[in-house]
C-alpha cells in the first residue's frame, strides 16, 4: 500500500479490526518514509450481474434505480425507511446467492413486488399496476384479489 502523502511504497499495519457487521476491515497503517498515519478498508468486491432487460439490452445493476422504485412505490406511505434498506438488501443478497452473470428484469421487478407485498400493500398494487401495465379497474380488481 502506498502512501497518500509521500508516495513510498513501505508502509506498515499498526491496528486491524474487524467493522460491527463483520463485513470489512479497518487498518491503521503507518509510513515508514514520512511517519504519516492513515487508515485504508478492505472489503470483499462482489460482482453483481448485469440486468437484461425485456428488449434485450444490458445494464449494470443499480441499487439507486431500485431504491428508487421503492420510494416511488411507498410514496406518502408509512414505511420507515430501514424497510426499504431491509428490502433492498434481501434482494441484493438474493442475486449475489444465484450466482448468475446476469439477471432478467422480470425477474428483479418480481423480487420488488414480493418485498412490497410484505411492506404494503397499497405500494404493492402501485407498483404492479405500473409493473404489469394494468389497463382497466379489472385489473385492479384481480391484483387486490390476489392480495
């Protein structure tokens, strides 16, 4: 690890803990050129896969387009926003548990619709009826039933 202020490559770990999570390290490294102290993080880089979409294209996965189409959901709703970050993780770990290079949309926006349906479900029925194009009230109709 090189140093940030001088640049020299000898620098040596003083302190090394593990993060509440147990996700990441924190370490405390010192410069043997300058003596400067400053702290680096290690954590695991996790690859997660690119969303197909439904015409065919490719796009890297975006926790803020999600989270976004959770608030656009929950709008106005009483939902604290430690349930959308709950949610989000849920999905997340899910596809990092499927192993996949790439992940149908479909698949994403069924994930989305099963964290709403468990949150709210009047997020829910908004973001199916977006999600599944409703057309008429019986579309609606059918979606409540189905809650």
């Amino acid at each position: 690890m090189k140093c940030p202020f001088c640049g020299d490559s000898d620098t040596q770990v003083i302190d090394s803990r593990v993060n509440d999570e147990g996700d990441s390290i924190r370490r405390r490294r010192k410069c043997g050129a300058c003596d400067r102290r400053f702290t680096t993080f290690e954590t695991a880089d996790l690859q997660l896969p690119q969303v197909v979409k439904t015409n065919g294209t490719r796009e890297e996965f975006s926790r803020e387009k999600l989270r976004l189409s959770f608030t656009r959901a929950l709008h106005k709703r009483p939902v604290p926003t430690e349930y959308i970050d709950r949610a989000l993780d849920h999905i997340v770990q899910k596809m990092l548990s499927l192993g996949e290079r790439e992940i149908p949309a479909r698949e994403l926006g069924e994930s989305v619709m099963q964290e709403l349906k468990v949150m709210d479900k009047v997020a829910y029925i908004r973001f199916a009826s977006v999600y599944r194009s409703f057309s008429d009230v019986d579309d609606f109709h059918d979606a409540i039933r189905e809650l």
